[in-house]
C-alpha cells in the first residue's frame, strides 16, 4: 500500500518543478529605455531615435552596453552609432544613425520579433538576449578569411556584431552599398 501511494506522489511532484516557462509574459517584461535615458548617446543621436518613437530594449544585470555601440561603420573617422531600436513592445531593428556625409548602407537591419531573443536562465528567469556590440577592420577580415568567404578589395571600416547571448552572433559590415555578414560564433 505505500508503493502505490509513493508512485503517485513522484509524478505529481515532477510536474510542479518542470512547468512551462511564461514567455508572453517574459516579452512584456523586456525592459525598454526612451533614447533620452541613455547618458552614452549623442544629442543628435537621441533627437533621430526619437523622432521614430524608438525604444531601447536592453538586457537585465549588464554590466557594459548592450544595445548600443559606436564604430567607423561607414569610413575611417566618421563616428556612426548602431542601436538595438524597438517601435512596438514585440519587434526590434538594428538602427544606423551615420555620424557624417557618407550613408553607404541601409539604416536599419535584424528587424525581428523580441520573443525570438528570449532564453530561460534558471527555472524561474526569462530574459531577453539580444546584444549589439562593434568589432575592428582586422577581425572582420579574419572572420571572412575562416569563412571562406570573399574578401572585399580593401576593407577598413568597423562592422556590427549581432549576438544571440550564450547561441551565437554574425558581424555585418557595410560594403558595396549592402550590410553583408558573417558568422562571428556559434
């Protein structure tokens, strides 16, 4: 009689610990900032974001930067920013602001949905995944040499690293007037 009643208590227990992760919940608790809250960013900078209603979706407990960065995307010395821009509570872009005259690229790339970034951290935490960061000329190079993929004639600007915490990231560089990429790791 106590194996039975010890058979029924297993189960039950085992369903209590392993339930499923919220994350429709989890992707109304993505915290965003208004560009206005963001001490990093030039005015200019802030003034374009918000005049497209931008919100900044930003990883919890972060110690640095994560949804922005600074680099010479376009050309050697022109500062141009890349910064994780959310219209809706449920979709994100990576956003170009072009700190100069040359604009050789689209401004905006990654459009996709916030849930998509979302990784359970322990068995009660969801949080949102998505970084931004910028990587240097040679890195790039090197990437594209391990990849075997084609070298562009000369290359000497800085690129963007679009990363999936903990998954993986792809750097994309502007070159011939599109944002090309390139596995940064798996």
């Amino acid at each position: 009689m106590k194996y039975i009643l010890f058979m029924f208590m297993i189960p039950s227990l085992t369903l209590m610990a392993f339930a499923a992760p919220d994350f429709d919940k989890a992707e109304k608790d993505i915290k965003f900032l208004k560009p206005n809250e963001v001490k990093e960013l030039p005015l200019s900078v802030k003034n374009v974001l918000e005049s497209e209603n931008c919100e900044i979706p930003v990883m919890p407990g972060a110690q640095k930067p994560t949804s922005w960065a600074k680099g010479s995307f376009a050309e050697i010395g022109q500062t141009d920013w890349a910064v994780l821009c959310s219209n809706s509570s449920s979709k994100s872009q990576v956003r170009i602001i072009w700190g100069g005259k040359s604009k050789p690229c689209p401004e905006s790339f990654g459009f996709a949905d916030n849930k998509t970034y979302l990784q359970v951290q322990d068995e009660n935490t969801i949080m949102f995944s998505r970084m931004i960061g910028s990587v240097g000329p040679k890195r790039v190079v090197s990437l594209l040499k391990k990849s075997k993929g084609p070298l562009p004639s000369s290359f000497s600007q800085d690129a963007i690293v679009d990363s999936f915490v903990g998954k993986g990231s792809t750097a994309h560089f502007c070159t011939a007037g599109n944002w090309q990429e390139v596995i940064a790791s798996d």
